[in-house]
C-alpha cells in the first residue's frame, strides 16, 4: 500500500482567492491542513486567527491557527469548511473527504466517488 494524494482548489470564501494544491490523503486527520505558504497566498493571516487545540498522531496536543471559511474542490465536487495550518505538507482529512463524498482506493492510490451518480448526502 503506498500514499494517496489529490489535486484540489482550495478558496477563500472572503475575497475568493484560490490556490492549487497537492494533498496527502490521511483518514488521521480531521479537517484539510494547508501550510503557512498556502494559507498566505489564500490571503489569511494565520497570526489572526484564534488558535484551535488539536491533537497530534504523536498523542502531543498543540494550539494551531484555524483558517475560514474556505471551499475545497475536487473534480466536480465542492465542499465548505476550515483549514488547520501547520507542517510542511498538505493533509486531506476525513472530514472533507465524507463532505466531497470520497473514499480512498489504496489499491489504485486514488480517490472515488461513493456514489457513481454524484455526491450524494443523508439528511
């Protein structure tokens, strides 16, 4: 089993400033997490933000700075949501991924839609 990543347009809902990234896909994770690169160039000044507590794989929990509202494209699908900054890597978390509608195909390390006809949500 190798690693996933996706190609997504992410936006800043506020001025609708986007960004082109590349992600990891990490079922560990819980929301989308940019870099501070990423998070500039959407316009955020992550140093404004209140500071969201969140744990890390490590078990250590750190405060990091929460960015939003931003939308999340990927191929057809959209959804809205926050964005941690941190690290040096972009992660796709499981949050976004049940929002987009996506599951991960490890053994073509791709995304999928869950259902063939489109995103498609309880309610």
């Amino acid at each position: 089993m190798g690693e996933t990543h996706a190609q997504l347009t992410v936006t800043n809902l506020f001025t609708r400033t986007h960004a082109h990234i590349r992600a990891l896909v990490d079922t560990g994770c819980g929301l989308l997490t940019v870099t501070q690169e990423v998070a500039k160039e959407l316009g955020f000044d992550p140093a404004e933000f209140s500071p969201r507590r969140v744990i890390l794989a490590d078990g250590r929990s750190v405060d990091v700075p929460t960015i939003g509202p931003i939308e999340i494209a990927f191929e057809e699908r959209t959804c809205q949501t926050q964005a941690y900054v941190m690290g040096d890597q972009c992660l796709l978390g499981f949050i976004p991924l049940e929002a987009l509608d996506l599951m991960v195909d490890p053994s073509r390390q791709s995304l999928a839609g869950r259902h063939p006809g489109g995103m498609l949500h309880r309610v």
